[in-house]
C-alpha cells in the first residue's frame, strides 16, 4: 500500500475498539490460551515493558519494522519482536519506554514518531512480562541503526505482505510449554514468528482491516 494512502486511514485507527483476546487467541499457542485462563496479575506481579509497531514509509510503500534478537541463554533468544524493552524507573510513562528503547535498538529517535495508539497489553508468562504496544507512524523513510549488543537483523516488513492471510502458517516448534508443539505463526521473510509477538500482530491486523473498512463505508 502506498504510504500516503496509508495515512489517510490512520483517523480511523484511533476509534477503533480493541478486540484484545478475540484477536489474541487467534494466533495463541493452545497452553498459552489455558494458562491466560486463570491469569491474576496481582498474584503474578509482572515486570513491566513497552514496544513500538513503527509504521514508515520506504521507497513510497508502508512497512513495518521488526527485530531478530540476538541470541542469548533466555526465553526470547533469538526471536521476532518488535523494537521495545523493560520499563525503567525514570521513565514518565510507558510511552516513554516505547520511544527510548526503539531508540536504543533501532535508532530511531522520538522526534521521529507520532504516536498513534495504545493496544491491548499482553502477558507473557515464561518471562513474566507485562508489555504494553503501541502504534507509531514516522512520515519520512528510516534509516536503522540497530543495538549490536541486542538485535541480529533488522525486518523491514511491507504492509501487503502482513495483511496477506497467506503468510499464516502451522509451525512446530519446541517451547517454554512442550516439544514438537504445533502452533499458530506468521512466516515472514523465512521467519517463524509466534508467541507473543504473533498475538499482538494479530490484533495489530484486525484493527487495522477495521479501520480500512470503516474507509471504505465513507
């Protein structure tokens, strides 16, 4: 999609009522949907983070900026994310978060982004993790710099290719959960993406289908 198109759905966001859990279980591990029944967060006391869906434009086209994270001796080596992290004390907010560790990982400095939309925050129990999306457009094409320290590769994903069905595939993989467990994913540049990162793209592609609707019916 072209990125001036883009734009003028972006309106059309902001009203949009989250589908948080309907959208989530669409792209949820089945033991995850099971442990998220019971979820009490006062008893879990989660760490807090916050992450970035930066939408930007490249060669007039709109992408959308993941990370391949380094790999580590943690539950996220290695995976897709997006750019974000930990909550820090001297943080305002958690807006805040989002724009200074998509800084720190990609960057790509607040001065940049226009903050959108706040999305359903998503707990993630093997790193007891509370992360908070939110929504980014930048309106000038990007150059990244990313953390050696933290990411391997950046992906720079075209908006046509998230919103195509065909990119949702079955992978089977070994989790925080069990081996060989078959679960919902995005293949994306030969990249398996699932977990958390899939559940909130999920809910990231039904709002955005949304808001293009709503253009639509004008």
């Amino acid at each position: 999609m072209d990125f001036q198109d883009f734009l003028q759905y972006v309106p059309n966001l902001i009203p949009v009522t989250l589908p948080a859990v309907a959208s989530h279980i669409k792209m949820a591990p089945k033991e995850r949907i099971e442990a998220l029944k019971n979820l009490d967060l006062k008893i879990e006391n989660p760490r807090i983070a916050a992450v970035m869906m930066l939408f930007y434009p490249k060669n007039g086209k709109t992408h959308l900026v993941l990370i391949v994270r380094n790999a580590y001796n943690g539950v996220h080596s290695s995976q897709i994310a997006f750019p974000g992290g930990k909550y820090e004390t001297t943080d305002l907010n958690y807006e805040e978060t989002a724009f200074r560790e998509t800084h720190e990982e990609v960057g790509v400095s607040p001065e940049k982004i226009e903050l959108v939309k706040h999305f359903t925050p998503m707990y993630i129990p093997p790193s007891n993790f509370l992360v908070h999306p939110f929504l980014g457009i930048a309106k000038e094409e990007l150059l990244f710099y990313p953390d050696i320290r933290e990411v391997a590769d950046i992906i720079e994903l075209p908006l046509s290719v998230f919103l195509n069905d065909e990119i949702i595939v079955e992978a089977t993989l070994s989790t925080s959960y069990a081996n060989n467990a078959s679960v919902p994913a995005f293949n994306i540049q030969n990249h398996i993406v699932w977990g958390a990162t899939a559940m909130i793209l999920s809910e990231l592609r039904d709002v955005l289908k949304i808001a293009f609707e709503l253009n639509s019916e004008k």
